[in-house]
C-alpha cells in the first residue's frame, strides 16, 4: 500500500516506522525537513511539499501539534489527495474540528477518521499504543492492519468520538501526573527516599502508568520531551472548551491546567509533562 505521512516529530517519526517495517511504501512530509530525513536510511521516501506526499497514496496519515496546524493540513490534502483515499488524523484535537473535516471529506469521497492515540513516546516505539477511533465504521475496518502496526485500535463511533475518548484519557492523565508529582514532593518534604517510595506503591492500589513511566524521569530529573507541556495544555483547554458548551467545568482539570500554565508561563512549555514536580518545589 502507498502510505503518506505528515508530521514526523516525536510521535510520529516512531509509528511510521511501524508501516514501513510492515512492508508499505511510505512518504513523509514535515514542516521541518530535516525531521523527515532523519528516516531516509529507513527507507522513508521524504517529501518537499504535502501535495506531492499524498497524491499517489491509498492512505494518509497526519500526526502534527494543535487543532490549527490539523484543519491547514488536511485541507492541503484535501487539494490534492485521489478520490477514495482515506485521511487517518492521529493528532489530539478538537472534536468539533474532526467532525468538520469528516464532512468535508465525504463530499470529497474521501473517508476522514480522528485516532488519536495514548501510551507516550515509549508506545510508538515500541508500536504498544492504545488508538481511539472514530468515523465511519467501514473505514475503520479498513484501517485496522495498519493501526495494528503500531498499537491497539478501539472503534468508539461517529467523527469526533475518538478524539472525545482523547480528552477523557487526558482527565485521567491530568489527575494521575499530579497525584505522582504531590507524592514525590511529599516523600522528599518527609525524608523519604522517593524511589523507594515509589517501588513500594507501584504494585498497590495507586499505581499508575505515570509512576511507571513518568516518575523515573522525575527522579533523573530528566526534563527532556517526551509528551510536551504546551501539549498537554493544549489538550486540557480542548476538554475545557467542551465542558463549556454543557455550561460546566472540571475542578482537577482546571487546578491541573492552571500548574501547567504558570510553569508554561515561566519559560518550561518545551518541556516534558514530568516537569510538574518543578510548580511544587519552585
Ligand atoms: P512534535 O514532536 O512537536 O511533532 C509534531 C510534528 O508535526 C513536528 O515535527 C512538526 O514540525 C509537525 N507539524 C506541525 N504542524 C505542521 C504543519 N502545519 N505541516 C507539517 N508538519 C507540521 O509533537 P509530538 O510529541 O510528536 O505530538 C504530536 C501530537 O500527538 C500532538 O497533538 C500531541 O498532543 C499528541 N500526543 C503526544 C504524545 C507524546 O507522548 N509525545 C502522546 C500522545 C499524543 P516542526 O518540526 O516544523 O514543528
């Protein structure tokens, strides 16, 4: 199969690797082009504009950054993507924008699904994702093999349901970063060693996938990207524009956000989401 892909960056850089080593030709284009040839040795054809990335391709996946940078590439590839290709947006955005585009793609013949994904810069590499998906359930079918590349899909309904069961992963996400950072900021205001803290609480009732997988990056402090916090705060203002629409708002998600954007605010937004623990001990 002819495979395009847009935005090679942390996360997409690793999945697409997946498809190429199940055997498709891919195409990739990214905004910054060095990002892309970085995966030429792999055999990854690297693109100069995202027309000539998607013109011959049967599917077209998008992993770029904000809702903005999704709605201006998809209509690029709308431009010039053949009839009865499919469009696989993997970013986390806005559920509102992934049914628009979903509309605008049918009457273009082509089938637009939103799957955003969980699981961390880990979970590409190691193709281990969980990917949420919505849109038509015959596209879905479809897509199946080459989300099985990189993950485990879940079909959750209509346009827009993936990236609605997104935001719900990230309320959990928002809940238990914050829970690891106030347990580790705890132990070492009470003279316990932290990492054995740690490994004495993984295998209890509050383990987590953040103290598996974030909290060694706390301890190393490690503050290099893996999830971004201007991301993560993109993300969370996505659940508060929804929760707004049903007139209500989320009191963790809103003390978690406002963290995240006093530390985005003195100059830490490139860093990875890990870097919480710095709002408790600044
Ligand atoms: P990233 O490293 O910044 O990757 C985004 C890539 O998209 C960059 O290489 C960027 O190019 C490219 N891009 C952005 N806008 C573009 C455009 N208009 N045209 C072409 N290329 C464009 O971020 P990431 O960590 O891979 O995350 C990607 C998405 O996945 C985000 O929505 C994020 O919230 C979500 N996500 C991340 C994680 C994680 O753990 N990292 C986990 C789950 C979901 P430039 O280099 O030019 O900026």
């Amino acid at each position: 199969m002819n495979i395009a892909w847009i935005g090679t960056g942390i996360m997409g850089g690793a999945m697409m690797c997946h498809l190429k080593k199940a055997g498709h030709e891919v195409f990739a284009y990214n905004r910054t082009k060095a990002k892309a040839l970085a995966y030429a040795d792999q055999g990854i054809h690297v693109c100069d504009t995202i027309g000539e990335c998607v013109e011959s391709a049967d599917v077209i996946f998008t992993m770029v950054a904000y809702p903005r940078d999704v709605e201006e590439v998809v209509e690029t590839i709308l431009a010039h993507a053949k009839t009865g290709s499919m469009v696989i947006d993997m970013t986390t955005s806005s559920p509102t924008l992934a049914k628009r585009l979903y509309e605008n793609g049918k009457n273009q013949g082509i089938a637009i699904l939103d799957a955003p994904v969980s699981g961390g810069d880990s979970g590409a590499k190691a193709g281990t994702l969980s990917i949420m998906v919505g849109g038509d359930e015959d596209a879905y079918t479809k897509a199946v093999p080459l989300f099985q590349t990189m993950g485990t899909p879940h079909y959750m309904g209509e346009a827009g349901a993936g990236q609605h069961t997104k935001a719900c992963n990230q309320i959990c996400v928002a809940g238990a970063v914050a829970a690891m950072s106030e347990a580790v900021h705890y132990a070492r205001k009470n003279h316990l060693d932290a990492k054995q803290m740690l490994e004495a609480i993984a295998g209890g009732a509050a383990g987590s996938w953040q103290i598996n997988n974030t909290a060694p990056r706390v301890l190393n402090e490690d503050f290099a990207p893996g999830f971004f916090i201007k991301h993560f705060i993109k993300d969370m203002h996505i659940v508060q524009e929804v929760m707004k629409e049903h007139g209500e708002n989320l009191q963790m998600l809103d003390s978690v956000c406002a963290m995240y954007e006093a530390l985005a605010d003195q100059g830490h937004e490139n860093d990875g989401t890990q870097g919480l623990i710095r709002y408790y001990e600044s």
